[in-house]
C-alpha cells in the first residue's frame, strides 16, 4: 500500500495510521478519506493486527476538520452525497470494524476530525488537544457523524451545548465529560496507547470483535442489543478463541490467542 495523504506503520500485532498532511493542520480532504479507508480495511483483513492507533502528524492537530476548500462551492445533492459518502467510507466504517481503533488526540481535533476520534472505539488525548464541532459557524451542521456520536459520549445537553457554541474544549474538559478517557502530556500520548493496546491484545481478538458487535448494537435503530449480544455470546463458543481461552483457565495457564 503506497499513500500520498498517511502514513502507515505496523510492528508486530499493532499498526499506526498517521493522517500526514501537517501544514493543512491533518484536514481531511477527498483523497485522505480514501486512503484512510483502503488502510483500515486492509488492516482489519490482516489477523495478526490487534489494534489499531490513530493520530495526526506534527504536534499541532490531530485532524482541524474536513478541507473546506474542497466543499466550499457544494449544492444541496453534492453535500448530501459528501457526507453519506464520509459515513459509508469512513467514520461507520472504522466504527464497525472488527479490530479495535484507538485515537490518540494529539492537539486540534475539530469537525470531521473529533467526528472522526468519535468514531473510535476510545480515545486518549493529550494535553494541548482542543477539540469541538465548529461546523455551525460555517453555516453547516456537523455531517460525519457529530451530532450522533457527541450526544452518545457527553450527554444531550453539553453536546447541543457544543455544537450551538461552535467552541472547543480543553482536554481535561473532554475528559471530565466523557469524550475521551485519559488526558496525558504529548511525549506520553503514543506510549499510554500502546501500553492500553497491548493490554488489549492479550485478550481474544474474535471475543473483542464480538464485543464490538454488541456494543454498537446498543447505538443502532432498529436493532435490539440484547438480542445481538445473545447472538454474539453464543457464537464465541464456537470459536477457536473460547476453546483456548477456557482451557488455559482450567489448566491454570496463560492463554495464547
Ligand atoms: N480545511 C482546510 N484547510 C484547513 C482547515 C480545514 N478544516 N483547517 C486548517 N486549514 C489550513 C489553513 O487554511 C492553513 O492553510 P494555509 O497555510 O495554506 O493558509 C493551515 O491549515 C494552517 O491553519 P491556520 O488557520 O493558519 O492555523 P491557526 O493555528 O491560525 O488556526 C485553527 C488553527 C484550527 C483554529 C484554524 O485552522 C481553524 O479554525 N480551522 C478550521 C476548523 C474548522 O472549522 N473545522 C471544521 C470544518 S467542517
């Protein structure tokens, strides 16, 4: 995989997707969003890969939003289109994947860029980070996701908060509503997330996937979590994983996933 936009990076059981575009400030134009997605669908194709990291290049942004350059002339169909294109291609795909994403916030993280933390499965930030849904101030409404996801972590009330006041927060305001979970100075940023990825990856990567599954099922219309997590939990004892997992317990072992 050769990228013009990102910078991939695997090493051993983890891989770090870097968005590498520091003097436009990580924004997010077409061609990244492409990219992104050809990375992560191709890592989560890759079974030996666990977890995921994403973070922004430089020490400035993590993603200051999509590239307004590239919309800022869109009608009704072509922003309608922008937007179901950036939830299929990217934010409910990275959501729905089977193999954890971390985003370590590394400094702004606005519009499509916190959209794009939010569709994370967690996120740690670091200390310097701001981060916000300005979208209304440009005379549009946060359109990758913002206006789901921000109420589902920071409750109704700060979310419309948010997004009427088109401010940024601190990190330690994020973390005190719920956005991201730990805040951190920028050298530990990376080193915090991978000690959480290697915590994770000694767990069972088709029980993580499963988990998954019914966690987003909570967040889904239509559907009845409980209902997926029954489905889930089942399947698990039909895997490889349950089978290892459950011996190495009774044989008073560690597991090898
Ligand atoms: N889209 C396109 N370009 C962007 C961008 C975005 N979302 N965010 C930043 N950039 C570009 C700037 O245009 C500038 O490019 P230039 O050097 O060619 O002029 C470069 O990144 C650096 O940004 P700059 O604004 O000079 O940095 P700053 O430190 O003064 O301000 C921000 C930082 C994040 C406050 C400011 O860039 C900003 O408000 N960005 C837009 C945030 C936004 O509204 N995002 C939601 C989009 S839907």
């Amino acid at each position: 995989m050769s990228f013009n936009n990102i910078l991939l990076e695997i090493d051993d059981k983890l891989a770090y997707i870097t968005i590498n575009r520091p003097k436009k400030l990580n924004a997010l134009n077409k061609e990244t969003i492409a990219e992104l997605h050809e990375a992560f669908a191709e890592l989560d194709l890759n079974d030996t890969i666990r977890v995921i990291i994403l973070t922004g290049s430089g020490d400035k942004a993590f993603v200051a939003g999509a590239d307004i350059s590239e919309f800022a002339d869109f009608d009704v169909a072509n922003g309608a289109k922008l937007s179901k294109q950036g939830h299929e291609t990217l934010y409910d795909f990275i959501e729905n994947l089977s193999t954890p994403v971390i985003a370590a916030i590394n400094g702004f993280a606005l519009g499509g860029g916190l959209e794009l933390a939010m569709a994370c499965h967690f996120r740690v930030a670091s200390d310097n980070a701001k981060m916000g849904l300005p979208e209304v101030s440009l005379g549009v409404i946060p359109g990758y996701g913002g206006t789901q996801r921000l109420p589902q972590l920071v409750g109704k009330g700060k979310a419309m908060e948010m997004i009427m006041t088109a401010s940024m927060i601190t990190a330690s305001d994020a973390q005190e509503n719920g956005l991201v979970n730990y805040v951190v100075s920028q050298d530990e940023l990376i080193p915090l997330c991978e000690k959480l990825a290697k915590r994770i990856s000694f767990n069972s990567g088709t029980a993580i996937s499963a988990a998954i599954k019914a966690v987003n099922a909570n967040f889904k219309d239509g559907i009845n979590g409980f209902d997926v997590e029954i489905e889930q939990f089942g399947n698990c004892f039909g895997t490889d994983d349950f089978e290892e997992g459950t011996t190495a317990f009774l044989e008073k072992r560690k597991p090898n996933f």
